[in-house]
C-alpha cells in the first residue's frame, strides 16, 4: 500500500491550499478514507474523512466550514481543499488507510 501525499507549502493566515493523496497497492474505491494531522507536541487529530462513494463525509470541528474533502476514484486520489488557514492548522498531513499512512505533507501557516 502507498499513500503519497503532496500540496502542503507555506501560506499566510486566510490563504488556501489543495492536498491532494494518490493511493495504490488496494482497492480504492471500495473503501472509506481520510485525512489526519500531527502537530509538535499536541496528539494526532482526525481532520475529515470521506466513505467509498463520497456521501458519507466527517470533518472535525476544529476545520469544519473551512476544509472540504473529496475524492476522484478514476484517479485513486483523495484531496483536501484547505481555505481560511489559521496559524493552529500547522501540521504535517497524512493520508490514512485502514490504520496505514503515508509520509505526509508540512502545511505551515504563518505571516
């Protein structure tokens, strides 16, 4: 199984940015999938998650309203539009599998 993330950068408070994740090695569509952050020194936390269709969708509170999840199951990628950044959404972001993740992608929001 692989998981690549990429889109993560540098942006200011309010700016956006597109993760996207490309996965392989299982059968995409067929399962649910999802996004999680790990920020220095504060515990991993579930940012939304997207089932194998897309109707079933769950986003945390902390990102809801701001961040929208979706999927392209030609393409066996996930993505994740990030608008509204706040200097707390710094994080490296994975995108998680039935318990595996991939290396995950720095999102750094500063002025």
């Amino acid at each position: 199984v692989q998981l690549q993330a990429s889109g993560g950068g540098l942006v200011q408070p309010g700016g956006s940015l597109r993760l996207s994740c490309v996965a392989s090695g299982f059968e995409f569509d067929a399962f649910a999938i999802g996004w999680f952050r790990q920020a220095p020194g504060k515990e991993r936390e579930g940012v939304s998650c997207i089932s194998s269709g897309g109707s079933t969708i769950y986003y945390s509170d902390s990102v809801k309203g701001r961040f929208t999840i979706s999927r392209d199951n030609a393409k066996n990628t996930l993505y994740l539009q990030m608008n509204g950044l706040k200097p707390e959404d710094t994080a490296v972001y994975y995108c998680a599998w039935q318990g595996q993740r991939g290396q995950g992608t720095q999102v750094t929001v500063s002025s």
